[in-house]
C-alpha cells in the first residue's frame, strides 16, 4: 500500500488553496449563498377568484391534457404553469427546478460581468445579492436576456447569445408578455449589432437559427408547427385589446411622469460612453412594452411591473459599464423615486416593498421539508375553497359528464372533482374578446365538443356586474348567445345556477335591424318590444389623435347608460373593443333566467371621459335582433 509523505500532503494542500482561491470557485460560492439567501417565498394555495382560477387550470390541463393548449388562446402559455406551479402531478416539482435554473443563471452571470468588468469581488457580491432579493421571475428573465446579449458583447462567444436566444424562446411559451419583452430586447440587440458590425451574413444566421430553435420548440410543445401563425395571431388578436378592456384610470401626477421620462431623453446627452448608450438602446422598446402594460391597468402588481424594470435598469447600469458614472446612476435612482411617488399618487398601490430577509427560511419551508410544504398547501386549498363545494345535487347531476364555467370562477373542478372541459378562452367577462375568437368560443359552445353542463356563478346581488363596474352581457358578444340559446337552467342556489345542454337553441341568429349616428350624451330611443332580445354593435370612431393617444398610452372610460320603464337610469362601463362583439339593451336582467326576463328598456346614451379631440363627435351604430 502506498503511503502519502508530507511532501505530497503539502503539495495536495498548495493545489486545494489555490482552487478555493480561484474566481470559479469564490463566485460559486457566492452565488450558491445569495440563491439561498434570496430564495423567494412559494405561494401554493389554491384560492377562489379570477387570477387564481386560471392558474388552476393551467396546472390541471398541464398534468391532464397537455394538448389541450394547441386549441387555447390565452395571454399564458402551455409552459405557464412554470410561473406558477401548483401541487398537481409533477408540476411543482418541475417548476422548483426551473426556478433553481432561472435563479442561479441570473445570478451566475451577473458575478460574472462583475468579474469581466473588474469590479471588487464584495461590490459585485452585494450588487447581486441586493437586486437578487428585489427582483423576482419575470425580471429574471429578463435580466438574463439581457446578460447574455452583454456577455456576447463583451466576449463574442456564441453560447451566451444562445442564453439569450433560448430564454426568450421559452418566455413566449410561459406568458406572452414574457417573451414579447425579450424579442424587444434580442431585436434591438440584433439592430445595434448590424448597426456597429454591418455583419449582415451573421445577423442573418443568427436570425434563421432563432427561428429554427423557435419552430422546434413549437412543435414539441403543441404539435403542427404550421399552426404557430394562428396560434399568435389569434393571441396577439386577444392582447391588442386589452390596453383599454383593463384598463383603470387613477389620477396621476404627471409633472413625475413627464420628468421620468424626460430623463430618458437626455440620457444620452449627458452620459456619452458607448457600454451605457448600449444599454439605452437594447432596452428602449422594452421600456415602452413595459410602461403600456403597468400603465393600462395601473394597480399594485400591474403597477410594480413597471417599478421592477426600472430597478433592472438601475442594476444594468451599476453593474456593465466600464467606468461607472454616478450621474448616470442618480438619474435612474430619479426615475425610480418620480415613479415611486406617483404609485403612492394613484392611490391604487397597496403592495408591502420592504426588502424582504427571508430566503433562507423560505429555502428551508420549500426544500427541506418539501411533503410538510406540500401537505400545508393543499390542506389550506381546501380550506380556502369551501365557497366553491357544490350542494349534492348539484354534484348527483353531473356526475362524470364534462362542463365548464360562467364567467370566471373555474375552481369548482377541483373542489368537486369534475370533469373539466375548457373553451378557448377560459374565462369571460374579464379579457378583451374580438369578434374573430368570440366566434370561436361561440363556436365551440354550438359543437358536440361543448361541456354537458356549465356552472354560472352569480357575480352580485342586484344586476349582472362584471369587473370594473361593467354589465356582464356586455363582455361576449357571440358567446353569451351561444350560451343562453343553447342551454336551460335546471337548478339554482344563491351561489351559482347549474345549465345543461340541449339539443336545440332558444336563440336565433342575429337579424340586423337599423343603422344609425348616435352622438355621444344623446339619449335614443330602443326599438322593438321587451321580450325581444337587442344588441348594438359599434366600432368607436376616433380622430388621428386619439389613435395616436391610444397607442402611446390607453383609451379614456366609455359607458352606456339604460332608461328603463320603471325611471331608473343605470349605468356601466364598456371597453372600446367589446363593443365590437355587441353591447346587450334590451331586455336589462338583473337575474339570469331561462325566459331571459327583464325589466323594459326605453332608451340609451353613450357617454365618454375623453376630450373632444380624441374621438368623433358619433358613431354608426347597428341594431341587431
């Protein structure tokens, strides 16, 4: 047996200290703590309502019927549920280890700019240990988009373009807002990259293999890759929309906004260097993406959206210019602060922004008693969905056949063990739906592939509400007809009312009546008798102003108000778009029922908070029967 001498002992020793002391070993140490450290807190409770439902239903179809996505349209995609993953099948089992991915690649590589940068090892450390814990999974994302694109400025090696590349790619299959940013920000890079280089055979190359990579992954997700432009066209068809479907309107102070975004414009004026003009210029697009999406509905998380990419742009420029200018840095710790000021303005910003120190015991909670984390969370699901427990007979009726659910409170699948069948949408009365997928979930529900049964959960006491004070017929044109014509109620609670299918249809198809100009704040008389269903579809007429107004930064409130017989006026709010799909007026329905009675509607008007300028003084509005 050989003996080890101390000479070889020394020698083992000299070759271990030189590891532990080399930036490879240093980093990842550094990086292993602030994962830890940073670990963000994992909320896996299934809850009633609206955000909840959907997730719910992404991780169901995820671990039930996969293919299933290749018929839905929706601003998530079939990867959703890696955002947030919920205890059914594998799912958060997969979604932990792609947090750890998506974690510790955005950490790795912003030590690694520090190191290429020569930045001292603690500022970098603290740097990535300070933003790790402010910065959370869709900024991730992001901010390894973007290392990459600097990482292959800074080194040409191709891999970490293919980071970049690759995270965008799979960003468009877990939420299209996702992946949209990041095709901004490879765009732009791609842009200034031809723009600098006038490489035009390696843009080409690099845009053909993004592509490729794209097409490859479609087709392992959803299948038919010939579908890909259908099935992006009808989801950019859904999210056009929503600028002004969810849009909210809080006052702001826009002397903050307009100084935010002044700075912007003389950014590059006061800072000349050619690594902080990069990070201008890659990211430009991005921030206009950005501010349309917080600003349309512009409350806490929406709102934060914004916050959180100016604190990504706050960390780009602490951590890859060469030579750091604290001009350039004040200026952006500026725009946080105006923009910060103007959330606590709005009054709509509720959400706690402390640093939070509490990684290490969420690492614990999550990882190391993984089944107490898992046991909790489903036992406080169950609690938290007792208000959605059907009644026995409810449950004695429908059995193992298929059904869906009106408008947006899916999680009775769940609670009662049902067999869930989606339309292409998922929900109603809370997305922008344009004609062409209205006709699509108007269609499904007109097939042998509609549910045997639908639950509609009652949203008020008095009146139809939908969200943000709007009437619910007034959100599904095709779709709502579809529905009531094809379907009778069989039982009812004060909760929810149980429909079943049937083989005929209660409803017609539409019969235009009369085009005419209705002014805005004119009152018009309803043609037609109470017992005869009215809808009218208009297309608000707005001047190049408003076009331009509404592409820069959302619509004012539009609202239609009824007259009824018995002299009370009410009033709701309607999106611009919807009304496209047809705004219900005759009969008003309070409570939904098989005869669709109501009481008389008299007369209408439209009314809008716009100015002058923005819209045409009418429009040409259509009666339908």
């Amino acid at each position: 047996m050989t003996m080890i001498n101390g000479a070889q002992i020394r020698k083992y020793k000299s070759l271990i200290s030189k590891f532990i002391n080399t930036p490879i070993f240093i980093n990842s140490l550094l990086a292993c703590f602030v994962f830890v450290f940073t670990f963000p807190y994992k909320y896996a409770i299934i809850t009633m309502g609206l955000d909840s439902s959907y997730v719910l239903a992404i991780n169901y179809l995820v671990a039930n019927d996969f293919q299933a996505f290749s018929d839905l349209i929706f601003t998530f995609g079939p990867l959703g549920f890696l955002k947030y993953p919920l205890h059914i099948g594998s799912n958060m089992q997969i979604g932990l280890a792609w947090l750890i991915l998506v974690r510790i690649t955005f950490i790795a590589l912003m030590l690694y700019i520090g190191h290429l940068r020569k930045r001292s090892i603690i500022y970098t450390f603290l740097i990535t240990l300070v933003f790790t814990n402010i910065l959370q999974f869709d900024q991730n994302i992001f901010g390894i988009i973007i290392f990459g694109l600097m990482l292959y400025r800074i080194t040409e090696k191709p891999g970490f373009l293919a980071i970049s590349i690759l995270f965008t790619i799979l960003g468009l299959f877990i939420k299209i807002n996702i992946g949209f940013i990041g095709v901004l920000v490879c765009a732009s890079f791609i842009i200034y990259d031809l723009i600098i280089n006038r490489n035009f055979r390696k843009t080409s190359v690099i845009i053909i293999i993004s592509l490729l990579a794209f097409v490859l992954i479609f087709w392992l997700l959803l299948g038919n890759p010939l579908k890909m432009f259908t099935y992006y066209t009808q989801i950019y068809a859904l999210i056009a929309g929503n600028s002004s479907a969810l849009s909210i309107y809080p006052d702001n102070n826009w002397l903050y906004i307009f100084v935010m975004f002044l700075i912007f414009l003389i950014m590059p004026l006061i800072d000349r260097d050619k690594d902080f003009h990069f990070i201008l210029f890659i990211i430009a697009l991005s921030i206009f993406a950005v501010f349309k999406y917080s600003f349309a509905r512009q409350e806490n998380v929406h709102a934060k959206y914004f916050l959180d990419f100016l604190i990504l742009f706050l960390l780009l420029v602490l951590i890859y210019p060469q030579k750091l200018k604290i001009i350039s840095i004040l200026l952006v710790m500026i725009q946080i602060s105006l923009y910060y000021l103007n959330l606590n303005y709005t009054g709509t910003y509720t959400m706690d922004d402390k640093i939070q120190l509490s990684g290490v015991v969420n690492f614990k909670n999550t990882f190391c008693d993984y089944s107490t984390f898992k046991a909790n969370s489903l036992k406080y699901s169950r609690e938290a969905l007792k208000g959605v427990e059907l009644p026995e007979a409810f449950t004695e009726e429908i059995g193992k056949a298929s059904i869906d659910f009106y408008p947006w409170e899916l999680t009775y699948f769940y609670a009662n063990n049902l067999n869930y069948k989606p339309r292409p949408t998922f929900q109603s009365g809370c997305l922008y739906i344009p004609p062409s997928i209205d006709d699509l979930n108007a269609a499904h529900m007109l097939s042998d592939e509609a549910p045997e049964y639908m639950i509609w959960t009652f949203t008020g006491d008095d009146g139809l509400p939908g969200i943000d004070l709007r009437y619910l017929l007034n959100s599904d044109g095709a779709f709502i007809n579809a529905f009531l014509g094809r379907y009778t109620k069989i039982l009812e609670d004060k909760k929810r009312a149980l429909w079943q299918r049937t083989d005929s249809t209660k409803l017609g198809p539409a019969n235009f009546l009369k085009e005419q100009e209705i002014e805005y704040g004119q009152w018009v008389m309803v043609p037609g008798s109470a017992n005869q269903v009215l809808k009218i579809k208009l297309d608000v007429s707005r001047t190049f102003p408003g076009l331009v107004k509404s592409f820069l930064y959302k619509e004012g409130e539009f609202f239609i108000h009824y007259h009824l017989e018995s002299g009370i006026e009410v009033k709701h709010k309607f999106s611009r778009d919807n009304a496209q799909t047809g705004l219900w007026i005759q009969p008003y329905i309070r409570h939904i029922g098989n005869q669709l009675q109501g009481e008389k509607v008299l007369r209408i008007k439209l009314t809008h908070t716009h100015k002058d300028l923005f819209l045409k003084p009418n429009n040409e509005v259509k009666w339908y029967s």
